[in-house]
C-alpha cells in the first residue's frame, strides 16, 4: 500500500526559485516514473504521473493535494491518497531537483524513493 501511493508521488516538486507560486505552477504536468519519457504515448501507463494543483494522479489512484510548504530547495505536499483498492492514506512527500530535470522523491517517512521525468506537453 505504501509503495503504491508513492510512486502518486513520484508526481510533484520544485526547487523554490522565485515566488512560491511560480514554482508550484513550474512544476505541474505530466510525469514518468523512473526513466526518461518518451512522449509518443508509447510510455508505460504503469509509470504515469499528472501532477495538478489540486491532485496527483498515477496508476494505483489519485492524491489530494492538502498543504505546500518550501524548505530550501525542497517542496512537500502534505497529501490524502485514495487507491484503487479504496483504502486511503495521508503523508507527506517531499521532492527535490536533480541535474537534468529530474525530481527525486521520498515518502515522508522515506519507505519509498523514486526519480519523476517530465514529459513533454
């Protein structure tokens, strides 16, 4: 259960340049968990992410996004999940930016890591 509402989460960060809003709003789109994307719909929809301001949305449900905070150049979102199974869950997930534009992300309780790809729109 944990492992699937975080690969959710393998769907949101931002390094904080600029206003906040600018940087949240930097970061919302599409998202492929752990490789590059290759955005010709041939992507596994397995390891799809969609990162709105609301929500993030992959194969195993949909998280609510509750709370935005910033620290230093990390962003976390204090998420409620719902999963396909209709269990839901809250935590946060904290995502950090790596060379190349890569998001690494950690459960809050970091039982899970993933890196996110943004797909071309």
């Amino acid at each position: 259960m944990g492992r699937a509402w975080c690969v959710a989460g393998a769907a949101a960060a931002m390094v904080l340049v600029g206003s906040r809003a600018c940087a949240e709003d930097a970061f919302e789109g599409r998202y492929l968990q752990n490789r590059p994307c290759r955005g010709d719909r041939t992507d596994p929809p397995s390891l799809r992410v969609t990162i709105t301001p609301q929500q993030i949305t992959y194969a195993g449900g949909t998280c609510a996004i509750k709370t935005r905070r910033g620290e230093g150049s990390r962003l976390i979102f204090g998420v409620a999940c719902r999963f396909r199974s209709g269990i839901t869950m809250g935590s946060d997930i904290v995502f950090t930016r790596q060379r190349g534009g890569v998001w690494h992300m950690i459960q809050g309780d970091g039982d899970f890591e993933a890196d996110i790809y943004r797909c071309p729109d």
